[in-house]
C-alpha cells in the first residue's frame, strides 16, 4: 500500500498589492488523517488553497508535496491532488457524468477507465442513479457531491476541500463530512478541510486556526483546549480569533 | 505522461465543446443567420452597385454573391473564434476554467487542443452555410468542398488563438463587447471579404495597405482560392505565420493567476 502523501507549507506570505492575505504561514499536514483549517471568511483560506494548487504563485516560503518544492514537481502534484473549491466549478449545462468525463480527460484517462471509476465515486456518494442528469438539476448537497466523485477519479493521494459543505443543511453537512472522513480511513487520503464551521470538526482532528492571514495555533483540538484553558473548540476559535491584530 | 494520455486529454476537451455546442442550439442558428442576411439581403442591394471583373481564382464573370461567400465562411470563422473567447471570460468568471488549470497535463497543449475544438465546431456551421449558399446559387466545384477543409481549419484556429489572446486581456465579461466593436469589425470590413482590393485602393491608398496588413484578408484569400481548388501560396504563408505568432502568444499571455479569482481577502 502506497504511503499517505505528505506535505508542508514553509514561512509563507502572500499580499495583493498592499493587502496581506497570508503572513509568514507554516503547518504541516498528518498523511492519512483528517486536517481541519479552520478560520473565519476573509482568513486567508481560500488564498493558501490557490497557492497549493498553483492558481497562484508563490510570493514568498515554500510549500513542499512529498518533500519536494511544489514549484519543481508541478505535475506530479496536480496529478495527485483532488480539490473541491470553495465556488462550484461543475458546468451546469452538462450532465453529472459529462462533468467527471471532462475532469478524467484532463488527467489522461480514456473513457472507459473514467466511466468505469464514475460508476464507483457516484455509487460510493448516493449518486449512481444520478449521472445522466443535469447538474443544473441537482440540489446544493448533491452537486458538492458530484465535485467530490470528480475530485476523486484520477485517484488522488492528497484531498483539499474549502468549505465544501458551505450553504448546505445540516444533515447535508454531516453526510459529506463523514464521507471524506471515511476516505482517510479506507484508502489512506491525507485530507485538508478548511472550514469556519466549528461543529464540523472533531477533538482529534489535527487542527490549524487562521486568523487575519497568520497561524494563531495548531495541535489536535483537544490539546489546543487543554493549552488554553477552553472547554471546546467553539471556546477556542472565539479566544484566537476575538484577538485583534498582533 | 504518454501520447495516449496527451490524446485522452484532446478528445476531452473536443468532446466538452461539442456537448456545450448541442446545448447552444441558437448559437448554431445564430451564427448561420448572419451571413446568410449578407448573402441574401447585402449582396442583393450591392450587386448593381459593386461589379466584379475576372479576378483570380475566378475563370469569369461571377455574381456579387459568389464573391462574397468565402468572406462569409470566414465571418462565421472570426465570430466563433471571439465568441469562443467569450466562454474563456466566462469560464474564467464561474470558475470552471479552474478544471482546466488543474489538470496535470501541459497547459500549452490544453488550449491548443481547445483551440482545435472550436476550430472544429465551426467547420460544422460553414458547411452548413455553404450548403444554404449553394441552394442560393453559390455553386464551387464540388472538389472544391473538400480542398478548403484543411485552409478553414488553419483560419479558425488562427482566429481561435486571436481570441484568446484578447481573452486573457479582458478581466471582466462585459469588457468583451467593447473588444467585439474594435477587433470583429474592423478586422471583417477592412478586407478583401465584401469588395476585391483593387476596389479599395481605387478609393484610399492607405485604406488599401491597412487591408494587406490584415490577416483576415489573407485568411479570406486562402479559403477563397481553396475553394476554387487552387493555392495562394502567400495567403498560405501569412495565415499559417499569423496562427503560429498568435498561438504562441495566446499559451504565453495565458496567465492563471488572472484567470481566477481569489476570495475577497479582509484588510
């Protein structure tokens, strides 16, 4: 069995024009385990994500995949890297399995492996029955669902989710939480959710708080509680991220 | 990474376009409306006003209609190659282009391959208009149907890349249609598609040289020689140096930092 994929941001900072969206950002994830990002809208999430997924470049720092400069093994990070991003990028217009065809091309797989592993994610999530529709069709907790089966099909080693289960009910919420967990447990994907919703995250959870583009604290939840004196993570989240700037 | 997974790869990004093409039906009828109205409506009006003499690859006296129908094929070519730019903005606005940004194979052979694909989308509909043209009295050796097939497919890629060039320029969608006014119209009127350029330059020296720098114009004269199954070697060249220049500068200009959008980011 192949080793969970490993990675490790260094020192990194990211500014848009005078703005700084990340500063000086270092964590390193646990392979095979459930990471949770947690931090409120506006923390800098969704910049680290673009950055780890090369949308952006690297200002300054180094972000390491397998312990190398993603900047030397770009293909060999996106090859195995599966991302659910923040705003939908399914095409509405297409149906559930012409949105996975089109992703599996990308990576360069024929039809017939990608209609083949098609069939495993959509049935695996609750969706078989659902590959010839529209996505347009779809409700909010199905189509998060489809993007997680198409963020899958290449088989990726390292899973990154930014607010996957935002907008959606709460047992919408839960089902896709538990699913990806469940992949950490059953093919070893070292998974990254960023979420600002505390009920999604569990007191083992390897567990990073942005705040205002900086790491305010990392640790399992239930150490980062016993080390600062908060009986949950909600308590937590408040006393790091009520802080004014540094 | 092997050849396979290069082609898996091309027959993605041809079979999107295609799914997105059956979606847009009226864009298919749209595209078809507007050169027929020229053939149909332009043409009759201009016809006593603008005579053709015997110009090559014509052997004689042709009708204003059978002028102005290679132009036409190359309209539906320059509107496709802008429109499809347009999705790129789009794309880029909802997101979806990040699909393609993530993929692991080579970005350059990505948008080639894109390029092809609304090349090959467009081929479609001028064949279409060629047959409505034909039923309308444009009548081209039947050989002649097949010969442009390859000169069609280099002047849309040629446009295609155009496009995209201006594309990874225009940070919003409703800047495109301002691009549409300055690029699509200028580049249609100021060639040789509705009026020969010895007519030009019998009115305007300059306008004249402003046709010959077009590469529309040259585009143009490749399908229409092709047509008549005869080679313009110079239309030839210029077209293919002008799809290889605008290529290379649509994959290098194509930055993704620009084509999405971060999450607003608090002060």
């Amino acid at each position: 069995m192949t080793e969970p994929a490993t990675l490790e941001i260094e020192h990194v900072s990211h500014h848009y024009g005078a703005r700084v969206a990340l500063d000086d950002v270092s964590l390193t994830l646990e392979p095979g385990r459930f990471n949770a990002l947690l931090g409120p809208n506006g923390a800098g999430k969704s910049t680290l994500f673009a950055l780890l997924t090369r949308l952006y470049r690297i200002q300054q720092g180094e972000i390491r995949f397998q312990g190398a400069s993603i900047e030397q093994v770009p293909k060999r990070l996106l090859a195995s890297l599966g991302v659910v991003f923040q705003q939908s990028t399914l095409d509405l217009d297409l149906t559930v399995l012409q949105n996975l065809e089109y992703h599996g091309a990308l990576h360069g797989l024929s039809t017939r492996e990608i209609r083949h592993r098609a069939d495993r994610e959509l049935s695996w999530l609750g969706l078989a029955d659902r590959k010839k529709e529209k996505v347009r069709a779809l409700n909010g907790g199905h189509r998060r669902r489809v993007e997680i089966a198409r963020a899958l099909l290449h088989k990726p080693r390292l899973l990154l989710l930014d607010e996957a289960s935002a907008g959606l009910d709460i047992a919408s919420r839960q089902a896709i939480n538990m699913a990806v967990r469940s992949l950490c447990d059953e093919r070893q994907l070292t998974v990254l959710w960023a979420t600002h919703l505390l009920e999604e995250l569990q007191p083992a959870d390897p567990t990073v708080i942005l705040h205002q583009g900086r790491v305010k604290a990392s640790g399992t939840g239930a150490s980062l509680c016993e080390a600062n004196h908060c009986e949950g993570i909600a308590a937590l989240f408040e006393h790091f991220t009520m802080q004014g700037p540094d | 990474m092997n050849i396979a997974t290069y082609l898996h790869a091309f027959n993605g990004v041809v079979k999107r376009e295609f799914w997105r093409f059956i979606q847009q039906r009226s864009r298919f009828l749209s595209a078809l409306v507007r050169p027929l109205l020229w053939l149909v409506v332009f043409a009759a009006g201009f016809r006593a006003a603008l005579g053709v003499a015997i110009i090559p690859p014509y052997q004689t006296y042709i009708t204003y209609e059978t002028y102005i129908a290679p132009g036409l094929c190359c309209m539906i070519l320059l509107f496709n190659g802008m429109q499809s730019s347009l999705s790129m903005v789009y794309d880029r606005e909802m997101g979806s282009m990040k699909v393609l940004l993530m993929s692991p194979i080579s970005r350059a052979w990505l948008l080639i391959s894109k390029l092809v694909a609304i090349a090959l989308i467009s081929l479609l509909q001028v064949y279409a208009f060629i047959g409505i043209a034909w039923v309308a009295g444009v009548e081209p050796p039947v050989l002649g149907l097949l010969a442009v097939l390859p000169a069609l497919l280099l002047v849309a890629v040629m446009l295609g890349a155009i496009g995209l060039f201006l594309s990874a320029r225009i940070k919003q969608l409703e800047n495109f249609a301002g691009v549409m006014n300055f690029v699509i119209f200028p580049m249609f009127f100021l060639s040789s598609a509705l009026y020969p350029l010895w007519k030009m330059r019998e009115s305007s020296e300059w306008l004249y040289w402003i046709c010959q720098y077009n590469p529309f114009t040259h585009a143009v004269e490749l399908v229409r020689f092709a047509l008549y199954l005869e080679l313009n070697g110079q239309a030839l060249a210029i077209t293919a140096g002008a799809t290889a220049l605008f290529t290379v500068l649509a994959v290098i200009s194509f930055n993704p930092e620009k084509s999405v959008r971060a999450a607003p980011v608090r002060k």
